[in-house]
C-alpha cells in the first residue's frame, strides 16, 4: 500500500460567510451531508474521522470525538489534526496512512470553523503572549510585514506583481458561488496599490478576511472506490510535509520556507516537476506567500517569484492557473478550515467540477498549506500535495 | 519630509506572563541587564528562552549576560493596532540581531521612519513595567 493506492472519491463545501451565525457542528453536518449524497455513501460506511483543530472548537480537548458524537459518527479511528493552516492538507496523507495501515476503510476529512460568528481568538500556548505582544507585534500582517521588508531588502518587492494576483484571485472569486459575498467585487491593480497600510508594507488587500464556513472529503482505498464502481475520483500522489524547518539554526534566511522541502518529496514521490501542474491552489493568507511558495516549489527562481507572475497567465484559462476559486484572500478564510478552501478547488479541478472556472488541463493539481507563524521565522509548517485525475 | 514615528511608551500594558525556564530573564531585567540562554556544548546563544537547548536537546544551558547592541534584521511599521496600543499608531516593531548572534523582537524608538534600515546599528533601552521589570527596547546606536 502507498499513498496512491487511496481515492478522494468526494469533497464538500458549505458558502463562506462573513459571519455564519450557526453553530461550528450544523457547517459540519451539511459538509457530511453533501458528501453521503455526492458519492452514493450510507453513513454507516464511514469509520474513520479526521477535524481540524479549529478556533471556535478551542479548548475542547474532546474536539474529534465530540464531532462525531454529535453527527452520529461510529468510527474505528478519530483524530484532530492541529497544524494550523496546514491541517487540511495534512489531513489527507494522514488519512492515506489510516487506510493503508487498515485502521479505517472509508475515512471523513472534515474542517469546520465558525471563527467569526464566535468572535473567538486563538488561544495560543506558545511565545507570543511573552515574547511579542507586548512589543505591539500583534498577529499575522506584522509578522508578514518583517518578511516582506526582508524580502524587499534581498530581492526587492515588486508590488504590481503582487497586484496581479491579488486580480487575478478576485476575479476567480467572481465565478465561485461559495466565496464571500463580501468580497465577490472586482478590484483593480490601482485598488491593490491604494489599500491602507495594516503593517507597513503589508496592505490591507495583502490580507486574508476571517470568515465562516466548512469544508470535507471523503476518502477510500483505490480499490474500494473501484469496487463501488465510482469513475471519478482524485488520487493523492505526492506528499510532503516540514514543521520548523531550520529548527536548530540562530540566523536564518525567513524568505526561504519549510516548502522547499515538502516540494520537493511531493515532486519526487509523484514522479513529476513542477511544468506539469494543470493547477496550482497554494495557501493563501498573504500574498507574498503565494509569490514565496512559487519560488520554493521550483516554479521560479529564488528572487523570481514576482517576474514568474509577470510572465504567466494565471488566470484559470491561462498556463498556470493559480488560486481557481479565489483562494482565502478573495473567497474568506473560515478560520483555522481556511487550508481546506485551496485544497477543495485543486480537488474540483481534478474531478473536472470547476464550471465556469474548470482548467483546460485537470490532470494533475498542486495545493500546499501553511500553518501557524514563528518567532522571527516564516511558518511552521509546510505542506504540499500532488493530486492525480482518474477515470 | 521624515515621518516621525510614535513610540509605544506610554502604553499601558500588564507584565506579560513568564514560562518557569524565562524566570531568570525578566529577573535580570529587574537591574536593566539583558540575560540570554547559552548552550555550553555547541557554543551558541539561543532566543527566546527555552527548556532545552534548540542545538542539542542537552539542559545544560546557561544565563550570560549581552551588550544588546546588533544591528536591525527586518522591520515593520505598526499602521494598525488593538488594544492596548491603538491611539499609539504608527509605531516600529523590529527584529535586531543581537552581536551575539540571535535574533530579538523590539519595538524601534527615537527613530523616524525615513531613518529605519536594515543593518542600521542598534542598542538597548527599557521601557518599565507595573511589576517592576523592564521590556527591552531598541534606538539607533549613534
């Protein structure tokens, strides 16, 4: 068995909402739901669970089992995976695992957040109520505005290629009905430009909005998914995964992210480069992590993210389609579901769901996932995902 | 024309909770010394304190005493901020590293913007807290 043996044979999405004003397990129960429906599945198939580790569920140290409780889920393996942004993602090679290690024959990948409606912080046990907050270095644009102003200093920002895909994301998110209503208006380069200085040089159209909304899947083995005579399916064909990277190093470069491992090994593991992507769906809470990952994962050189922008048609019609769906920035971030908004588009696309967004080339899809912010690092966790089209 | 920045000295603000192993840090604070951890076996300081050593995973760290001069790493204006700095916008928030070799978080005061630069000589200054310790602070080095 190995991670290609398994199947996505569904993947659900609820409307991402300014504030939902539903409890976090109703987002839940509609994911489920739509998933039963999608793929012909009696719930009483599923027996294993993964959730994220989300923010209005923080502080249930029950969180997965308490889930399944509550959507009526019997199951042989429950678990919370609690990487931050990356959990979606993660999810689906620890789902992989599951399956090939028999704990499980039929697994729900579930992420659900209502951070919004909740108004709920995230309750983080780590350095910064001691290290940061008190210097006033309050959340994720300041910390991405030392990045950026370190970025500047070694390559030199390029802000317009930065206001190409923030249009380019937007007008994406115009042809996806569950992105935000909020933010389903065209923008311009200029508007890009013209938005407020949040930390100084990360602008307020850098920014993701925190929203609600949920999101699934639904996974197999292959040979399951055959024998319930489903054609349509994803298949996970390259992983990669690094938390901390540079754990043990004083100085290092914070322009350069744990993905430049995890890419490589997807890459390695799926047997193709980067060239062959139809798609690209990389986790999106600022900008310059788009541009940062198109550099680490082998599309750009280091330094070239932004000409690699310029150059490309990114649009979903054009030669790397990136962010289909709008990604978080112009879809909504559902809070700490917020990783499974890339990872579900790179999922339609592979099954050829995309409508008036479909990509010319549905083959292969790469989506990655970031999550959680260092002290004076970049992230911690990097996540990358190769997924295959079959039938 | 320079934009002159705030600082955020006169933000009201709670000591800040302290693990068990940053005890010795803030205690040093106390008579504005800066303290960091040193691992005796690789030889390095580390920052922010930790339980171990981030090189070795040994225990046998040690509390040395820095000049906390360096130079400026990265920085970011605060544009925008909560409770309990909002009114103290725009502000300076940098990441120095310290002569030492360690990167540090701090705020950047008695500079005007157009003077903030990576590289640019910085040294340590306090800013004092309700509990009698002190928050390190930065100001270029002149």
């Amino acid at each position: 068995m190995a991670l290609r043996d398994n199947a996505i044979i569904g993947f659900a999405e609820t409307k991402i909402e300014a504030r939902a004003g539903r409890h976090v397990w109703e987002l839940g129960g509609e994911v489920l739901e739509s998933l039963i429906a999608s793929t012909g599945t009696e719930k009483a198939e599923i027996d294993g669970m993964l959730i994220n580790a989300s923010i209005s569920g923080a502080g249930n140290c029950f969180w997965s089992q308490t889930t399944a409780e509550f959507l009526g889920l019997e199951l042989d393996f429950c678990q919370t995976v609690d990487i931050g942004g990356s959990s979606a993602v993660g999810a689906v090679a620890r789902a992989a695992a599951a399956l090939d290690a028999g704990l499980c024959t039929t697994i729900l990948l579930l992420n659900i957040d209502t951070q919004a409606t909740d108004q709920a912080t995230l309750n983080m046990r780590s350095f910064h109520d001691e290290w940061q907050y008190p210097q006033g270095l309050l959340g994720g644009p300041a910390d991405f505005g030392l990045l950026s102003r370190r970025y500047d200093h070694l390559y030199g920002l390029d802000v317009e290629a930065l206001g190409k895909l923030a249009v380019t994301q937007r007008n994406h998110a115009l042809l996806n009905d569950n992105a935000c209503e909020k933010l389903r208006k065209p923008i311009t380069v200029e508007d890009y430009l013209n938005s407020r200085m949040i930390a100084d040089p990360i602008r307020l159209l850098d920014c993701v909005m925190t929203c609600d909304g949920g999101n699934g899947l639904l996974m197999t083995t292959r040979k399951r998914a055959k024998e319930k005579g489903l054609d349509n399916f994803a298949v996970p064909l390259g992983y990669g995964e690094r938390t901390n990277y540079r754990a043990n190093e004083n100085l290092t470069d914070i322009t350069e992210t744990g993905h430049c491992i995890a890419g490589q090994k997807a890459f390695a593991q799926a047997g193709l480069k980067p060239q062959d992507m139809g798609s690209y769906q990389p986790y999106d809470d600022f900008l310059i992590a788009v541009m940062i990952k198109l550099e680490m994962l082998g599309f750009a050189k280091r330094g070239q993210g932004a000409a690699f922008i310029k150059e490309h048609n990114l649009a979903h019609d054009g030669d790397l389609p990136i962010n289909t769906g709008g990604g978080q920035i112009s879809a909504g971030q559902p809070g700490l579901a917020g990783g499974g908004v890339n990872l579900i588009e790179g999922v339609r696309q592979v099954f050829g769901k995309g409508g008036a967004r479909q990509v010319k080339n549905r083959e292969y899809a790469l989506v990655t996932g970031i999550g959680g912010l260092r002290y004076v690092r970049n992230w911690n966790t990097s996540t990358a995902l190769i997924l295959g089209a079959e039938g | 024309m320079s934009e002159q920045m705030n600082d955020t000295l006169g933000v009201k603000r709670q000591p800040p909770p302290h693990f068990s192993f940053s005890e010795p840090y803030w205690e040093a604070t106390r008579e504005g010394r800066l303290v960091i951890q040193y691992c005796r076996k690789s030889g390095q300081y580390q920052f922010y304190p930790r339980p171990v050593s981030v090189f070795t995973g040994s225990r046998d760290l040690e509390w040395r005493e820095v000049s906390g001069r360096g130079v400026v790493f990265t920085y970011t204006v605060a544009n925008m901020a909560r409770p309990p700095f909002a009114g103290h916008t725009p502000f300076l928030v940098a990441a120095i590293t310290l002569d030492e070799g360690v990167n540090v978080i701090g705020n950047l005061i008695n500079c005007p913007l157009d003077k903030a630069a990576i590289g640019m000589r910085v040294r340590k200054t306090w800013a004092p807290l309700p509990d009698g310790t002190n928050l390190l602070m930065f100001e270029p080095d002149e």
